[in-house]
C-alpha cells in the first residue's frame, strides 16, 4: 500500500490539533448556552448564521486560490484566526457574545477548507484521492475525539469552569498554526490539457460553465441532504435534556468521534475501489434510520448506539463527497468546486439549523429529528436516481 504523502500528513496533522482546540470548545457549547438561558432556537440560529455567512467566503477563497496558485497563505490566515479569537469565548456573557465570537471564528474555516482541501487533492496520487480525503477526515476526528475527551476529563475530574477550558483550548490551535507555517509546502500547480466540458462545448472562459453537469447534480443532492443535517448542538442538547449531566456531554461526541476515525480511512480506500456512490448513498440511508431512532428515544442507554451509527454515517460520507468532487472537475477548477461545495454545506446549514430549532421549540423534541430523517430519504432518492441518470454509479468516478 503506497504511503500517504508528506504534505497530507502535515495537513492532517494541523487539522488534528485545530480540532482538538474547536471541538473542546463545540462539545460544551450548548451546555455553556442553556445556561445562559438560550433557547434550542437560539443555539440553533447561531450556529446557522455563523456557518452560513462565512461559508459564503469558502466559494471565494477556492477560487481566489486558483487565480493566485497558492494555497497555504490561506490556510495560515485561516487557521490563524480560529487560534486567535478561541480564548476570547472565555469573555462571553451573553448568547450574542458567542454568535459574534463564532461568526468571526467560522470565516477562518471559510478562507482555509476550500484551499485546503484542494491542496490534499494537488497533493494526491492518481487513484487514492478516497485514502488520502479518508485520511484527513480522520485525523480532522482524532482531534475530535481528544477534545471532547478532554473537555470531559476537565469538568468531571478537574472541575474547571466552562471559561477557564475555553483559554485552555486555545493552546492545540497555536500549535495547528505553527505546524503549516513549519511542514505544510504549497503543492506544484499540474499540467492538463485544456478543459473539455461534459456536453463536449469548448471550454469557455466562464468557469462555472466549465464545471461539469455531473458536479452540479451532486451539488443539488448534497444541499437537499444538508437540509437534513441540522447543527450537531441539536445532538447534544438532547443529550443533556434525556438525563445525562452537563459533563458527561462531550463523552457522547466522542463516541460518534471514535467511530468515524476508525472507518474514514476504510471507506475512503473502499470508494477508491469501488466507486464513491455506494457509500454516500449508505451513509445518507444510515443517516436517516439513526435520526429517526434519535427522534424516536429518549434514554441515555439508547443514546450511545445512535452516536455509533451517527459517526458511521459520518465515515462513509464526509471524505467520499469530496473525493467524488476530486474525481469530477479538473485539477486547475479544484479549489474553485470545493469552494462552492463548502458554500453549499454552509448556506443550507442556516435553515435547516432554524427549522430543526422550531421545531424542537414549537412541535416537540422529536418532530426535528424525523425531519432530518425524511429530507436524506429524499437525498438518497435523488443519489439514486443521478445514478441511474448517467448510467451507472462508476459513471461518477470517470
């Protein structure tokens, strides 16, 4: 098996500590919120406006990286700025301090993941885009996994206060930053030959009209899923309000953690051999049973086997819609395709964040979570059909 390559290591190493930092911080936020009183619209909205408005900067910051051939200077001002602003949640007091805080820490991810992540593809060897995207997917989860685990060991042993883990965590995001100044080296720019569209038109100046239809189709079924995939904080608070104690939150993110590092790199070496389709398709219809289950019960026990099946979900899709995307455009359109990927996540995220709030508010605490479960029905449908549409579900990889 040929050896993931040094730059992909350096990324995912960075993506390993920023994610220690962030989700120390995610898996008690809402906890930290409802005890300002916030409501689960409240919590939900901010997350959605957060991602949404500085998602927009994703399309930008991919294309802006195509035009100058350089990906690491924003990936250094990007994750710069989530180090910077993570120790100032320590000053918030009320649910808008964390909105802005938030806000300014989501345009960071905004500038880096689309650059990032078309680095990894600049970086990756023909063939093993799905091992290389698995990979980063779980290193992004072992620090998923470190932070919420220390987070946990902090507030049940330690006894810290939510604002000194808050400084705290602002410590694996320095060294994050440190580590792409240090080992991260900016990928050589490939030589293609010139782009030739799906319906076989010259290429034309206009680069979204050089994205091939196969690419926006996909686009299309990943924001009707994303609709589904309301903020991750809905998870948690109804983990703490079926009797789990506040700092026993983040262990139940861990768990979903865990599970998706052990099989990122799996399914992403699977797709490679198998087509990326397949397993979208599975981990959209695991995603829709476990929401359903999660609407359905409301005990902690049965808590912990949907936080598996959610991580497993987690495997099977997040690194394999991007090796498809990797798959679809051309090498000198990559950082511009994710960039609008990564927009899409974002953008879809604010209503299906309000919805899913309203509904917990408004109807009850299970009305949002089969919701989700119905809009990736659709989206698995929609998957379905997109195969069928060009021919078969390899179709997607050529």
């Amino acid at each position: 098996m040929a050896k993931i390559p040094k730059n992909i290591l350096a990324t995912g190493l960075t993506s390993f500590l920023t994610d220690t930092s962030t989700k120390m911080l995610y898996s008690v936020m809402p906890v930290f919120l409802l005890s300002m009183g916030a409501s689960k619209t409240t919590i939900s909205l901010i997350e959605g406006i957060a991602e949404s408005t500085a998602s927009l900067l994703k399309a930008f910051s991919g294309l802006w990286s195509d035009k100058l051939g350089k990906k690491k200077p924003f990936m250094i001002i990007g994750y710069g700025l989530t180090a910077l602003i993570t120790p100032l949640y320590a000053l918030a007091t009320i649910p808008i301090h964390v909105l802005v805080f938030r806000f300014i820490e989501r345009i960071g991810k905004g500038l880096r993941a689309a650059p990032r992540d078309s680095l990894i593809s600049a970086s990756t060897t023909k063939g093993e885009s799905g091992k290389n995207f698995g990979f980063q997917k779980a290193m992004d989860n072992s620090g998923a996994i470190l932070g919420p685990l220390m987070a946990f060991l902090l507030l049940s042993i330690v006894n810290i206060s939510f604002k000194n883990l808050f400084l705290l965590s602002a410590i694996p995001a320095f060294f994050g930053v440190m580590s792409i100044i240090l080992l991260v080296k900016e990928a050589p720019a490939k030589t293609t030959l010139p782009v030739v569209p799906v319906c076989d038109r010259p290429a034309r100046k206009n680069i979204f009209i050089q994205l091939p239809k196969r690419f926006w189709y996909f686009l299309a079924v990943v924001f009707l899923f994303s609709l589904s995939n309301s903020t991750d904080a809905l998870l948690l608070v109804k983990t703490a309000e079926s009797g789990v104690k506040q700092e026993y939150v983040p262990f139940f993110y861990m768990i979903f953690s865990v599970v998706s590092v052990l099989f990122a790199i799996p399914a992403g070496k699977w797709s490679d051999k198998t087509g990326r389709t397949l397993l979208i398709t599975a981990g959209y219809a695991i995603y829709a049973v476990t929401y359903f289950f999660f609407g359905f019960f409301n005990s902690p026990g049965m808590l912990i086997p949907l936080f598996v099946f959610y991580g497993l979900y987690s495997a099977l899709t997040d690194g394999n819609q991007k090796a498809l995307i990797s798959d679809l455009v051309p090498p000198e359109l990559k950082g511009t395709a994710f960039g609008i990927y990564h927009a899409v996540l974002g953008i879809s995220l604010l209503p299906a964040s309000l919805i899913a709030g309203t509904l917990y508010d408004k109807v009850n605490t299970s009305a949002p979570f089969y919701f989700g479960a119905l809009m990736a029905l659709a989206a698995v449908v929609m998957l379905a059909l997109g195969s069928v549409k060009f021919r078969s579900a390899l179709t997607w990889r050529i």
